[in-house]
C-alpha cells in the first residue's frame, strides 16, 4: 500500500508527514482491498488561519473512498479526515461479506 502525502500552499513538515503517515497505516487492516492512500493538505485564505485535509483511497474494483475535514488544528483534522474514510472502508467491507454470503 503506497501513501502520498502533498501539500498546496502548505510545507508538509517531517512531522505533519510522520503523523499523516503514522494515522494511514491505521488502515492497513483494509489492505487486501486498498492500493493507494494519498492525503491532501491546504491552507484556507481566511482571517483565522484554517486548514483543509483530503484523503483519497484507493480500492481495487470500486470507485475511490474521499473523505475532507477543515479546522484550525492541522493534526486533529488529519486524525478526522482518516477516521471517516476508515468507516467508509469497513462499510464497504462488511457490504462486500454480506453480498458473499447471499
């Protein structure tokens, strides 16, 4: 499972990266079905600084899993944007046991 970690208008730091990295390892339970995870980050031009995160996942056979999260701490959005393309895949999972049971 590859992970790509880019960053518009943002440096992607070691540590934003080891963190991104370390939060998408998480979902190596799913690599029997995930080829590639990419994590988009960017910083929204407001008056309080924002941050926007974009996962994209990868799936053999199935459309790509997006998941965004924005905040003001770049860390817990990270954290957010991974958690809910984690309850995309194991829906699709649990779909994908049931439609092989019937």
């Amino acid at each position: 499972m590859r992970i790509n970690v880019i960053g518009r208008h943002l440096e992607v730091t070691d540590p934003i990266r080891q963190h991104a990295e370390s939060k998408a390892t998480k979902l190596d339970k799913f690599e029997d079905i995930v080829q590639q995870i990419e994590i988009k980050f960017w910083k929204e031009n407001t008056a309080q600084e924002s941050f926007s995160v974009e996962v994209v996942v990868d799936v053999i056979n199935h459309a790509d899993f997006i998941a965004k999260a924005d905040g003001h701490d770049l860390y817990l959005v990270i954290d957010d944007a991974i958690a809910k393309v984690g309850r995309q895949l194991n829906d699709h999972r649990e779909k994908l046991k049931t439609e092989n049971r019937a």
